[in-house]
C-alpha cells in the first residue's frame, strides 16, 4: 500500500517536491469564475447572492437572518449525546483559549513620556461553514470560541441552505453554543463575497474565517485585503515520527485518519525502524476494508504517503521540520524529549495516547492550522486571530526637545523634510539644546 523509502538525502527530497507541488498551482479558470461573482455581488448585493445560491444550491433563498432564538430552536433537534459531547468540548476549547487573552497596557517614564497598547476585539466576524456531507460542527467551535473570548462584537455564521429543508442540527448546536449571533443560510464564493462586500442583508465583516471548497477558498484568497482571513488552506497533512516502540496499529489508524479527508491528503511515517515501516504497511491492508472512505485513503496514500526509514532520529528531526506539516504525531519511548527540537509543526501530538482526531474534536488546541509547510512561519488560529492592536504615545515638551535632533537628523537622512519641519516648527532655533 504505501511505498517503504530509505532515507538517502534524495528519496525524501524527492517527496517533499512532490508535495510542495500539490498545492502550489492555483486554477485560472477557478480564480476567473470566482472574480466574477465577487464583482457581481459587490455591485448587485442580495440579487446576486440569491441567484448565485439558485443557481449552485438550486434552493431559492431569502437571506433572512437567524438569530439566537432560532438557532436554540434548531439546535435542540441536536441527538443529546452529541449535545453534550459538543458541550464539554466546548468548555475545553473555551478553557484553552482564555489563556491566550492578552491585556492592554501603559508604560509612564520618569520623563513623563507613556507609551502604551490597547487590544481588542475585532467589531464583526463572519464565519464559513461548509454543507452537506463536509458539515463539521468541530469547525463551528474552533472557529466561534476563541471569536468569542477575544471580545468580537458580533459572530455571523453562512452556511449554504439544505437542499431538502432539513437543516444540520449538529452545526447549529456548535453555533448556538460557541456564541454565533447570527447565520444566513448562503453558501459558496457569494456568501464569503457577501461578508466582505456587505448587501442590503448581510452586513460586512472584519474578517472571514472557516474551511470550504476550492470556490471559497479562491474568494477569501482574492478578498484579503478587502477583509482579513484566517488562512487560505491546502489539502490536510499527519506526519508521524515513530521509533522501535511504537503500534503499527496505531501509527496505521493515525495515517488513515487524514487520508480520509482527502485524495489530496498526506499521510507520512518517519521510523528509525524496518519492523514497524513494514507492519505499519501490513496494518493499513489490514484495517483499510472496514472504513467507510476506504477509496478516498487508498488514493491519498497512493499518491501522497509514504513510509520513510531514517538513520536515526536527528535525520527524523530535520525532514519532519522541513516538511512543517499540519499535524505531527510523536509516537516514541520518550516523546517529551522531541518538544524543544520541533521547531515546524501545527500541532503536535505527544505520545500513542494522543491521537490527531483528539486535537481535532475535543482537547482545546485549535484545529484550524496551517498546511502545505506554512507552518514555518504561520501559528495556528487562536484568539489572537481576532484582535486588533493600537499604540499610544504621550511626549511632554521636555522630552520631545530631547529627541527632536535624532528626530531631524533620521527624517533628513531620509530626504522628508516636511517631517523635520514638523519637530523644528516646535523648537524654533533650539535644535540639539
């Protein structure tokens, strides 16, 4: 099933090629229908959201807004035991993301001079939330919680009109339950169009985050900007360090459970041994009929995963943070050990009790994090994601007479001497006293 490769310093590299190119090119013809419709609804509002939705939903809409009434309403459709599993997820979610709340501060100087900062949230958030068989109500708290707690004002939440009336009563109870103020039942590249531009319905955003098709993907792309995002998302990625001690019944469960996202999706295993690359490959066969997205995985794994044997855990090291994949395992003897030496990672998992789909549902650690390598320099979504940041300064005359030279001196290095004039206009024939 999956190719077994020994590290050489050129197998791996091959790979990583081979990964980097599967989501580096963007669709013309994508981005060309895409840019039509956000010009269409930035001119004609709610008519071209409604025909839009028509057209790719086939369900006539009336951009209603939903509030929270409803939104209980539909929320107690919710199976109770999913509503309380989502409940406690939620309080762990929540739990996590109020240890990231900064705080404003101010800085007074013996000179009198204070310098300061002021944060808080974002006025208005609109939050994408995929339908049909992509509905993930984890994605509706992941995305509303941190939202919530860093002081947004207002949380709009679109997600596209059930073709058949019946609503996804899982999503609205996530929604209901993180906080979501508001939701419009529209969809695709209008509805992230809608939240940016605003219509006569649907009022303009600050920022838009949450997953969706390529579609959505390609709009929040050409409307940053216009708006803040939170990422633009490539295929999922887990990549899984194992050492001799390791379950190839675990790592194999672990590698399939993002293959079945995606044919594009990758699965990697880097082991220090044979034994467990080659009985993690005969777990895959093994445990690969039973899964109902058994297609989708052996396609992904086919294309985009691999076994790869390293020399020694160094040599691990060093792929893995090169790769910066979205999730990685580490499944060996002593996985505190790896915590200061993975520079490049989403998130990490730590040790074989600590599976990929807990962070994904249930520990608190955001799952919305960056792919296709970024995680080199971008940090997975959090409540800082939903701030914004002001400096404050205050210079009494003593002071600012003090710093006019330097002042002067760097704006004129410069060339900008208006900028000089606006500090000698203060101290006239008193320069560098």
């Amino acid at each position: 099933m999956l190719p077994i490769v020994r590290a050489d310093g050129v197998k791996e590299k091959e790979l990583l090629k081979q990964l980097e190119a599967r989501s580096g090119e963007v669709d013309r013809r994508v981005t060309e229908t895409v840019g039509q419709i956000l010009d269409r609804v930035r001119t004609e509002g709610d008519t071209a959201v409604k025909d839009y939705t028509l057209q790719f939903d086939g369900v006539p809409v009336s951009l209603e807004a939903v509030g929270r009434d409803q939104l209980k309403e539909w929320a107690s459709h919710c199976r109770q035991e999913v509503f309380e599993a989502l409940e406690r997820a939620a309080e762990r979610i929540g739990d996590f993301h109020r240890r990231q709340v900064q705080q404003s501060w101010l800085h007074t100087a013996e000179d009198g001079t204070i310098l300061g900062q002021r944060i808080r949230g974002l006025e208005r958030v609109g939050i994408y939330v995929p339908g049909g068989t992509a509905a993930y109500p984890s994605s509706v708290l992941m995305n509303a919680i941190p939202a919530k707690i860093a002081g947004v004002k207002e949380i709009i939440m679109v997600t596209p009109p059930p073709k058949d009336g019946a609503f996804n009563a899982d999503v609205m109870a996530a929604a209901y339950l993180a906080g979501v103020d508001t939701v419009y039942l529209c969809g695709g590249a209008q509805a992230v169009a809608a939240l940016a531009y605003g219509t006569e319905s649907i009022p303009k955003v600050d920022k838009i985050v949450g997953p969706g098709n390529i579609y959505v993907a390609t709009a929040k792309r050409l409307l940053y900007g216009t708006v803040d995002i939170d990422m633009v998302a490539g295929p999922s990625e887990i990549l899984i360090l194992a050492d001799e001690t390791a379950d190839p019944a675990y790592l194999a469960a672990d590698l399939m459970s993002q293959a079945e996202h995606d044919v594009l999706a990758s699965a990697i295993l880097l082991t220090t041994s044979e034994e467990v690359a080659r009985r993690t490959d005969e777990e895959i066969e093994r445990q690969l009929p039973a899964l109902s997205r058994a297609d989708i995985i052996r396609r992904s794994l086919a294309d985009y995963g691999a076994i790869i044997v390293c020399r020694d855990k160094q040599e691990a090291v060093a792929y893995a943070n090169r790769l910066a994949p979205e999730h990685l395992e580490v499944m060996c003897a002593d996985p505190m050990e790896y915590i200061g030496c993975l520079d490049n990672a989403g998130s990490v998992f730590l040790g074989k009790y600590s599976p990929e789909p807990l962070g994904d549902y249930y520990a608190g650690p955001n799952h919305v994090l960056p792919t296709s390598g970024t995680a080199r320099f971008f940090s997975p979504l959090s409540v800082d994601s939903f701030i914004k940041k002001s400096s404050f300064i205050y210079f009494n005359e003593p002071a600012l007479r003090r710093a006019s030279a330097d002042i002067v001196a760097i704006a004129e290095a410069e060339g900008l001497t208006a900028h000089a004039q606006s500090i000698r206009v203060r101290f006239p024939g008193r320069q560098g006293e």
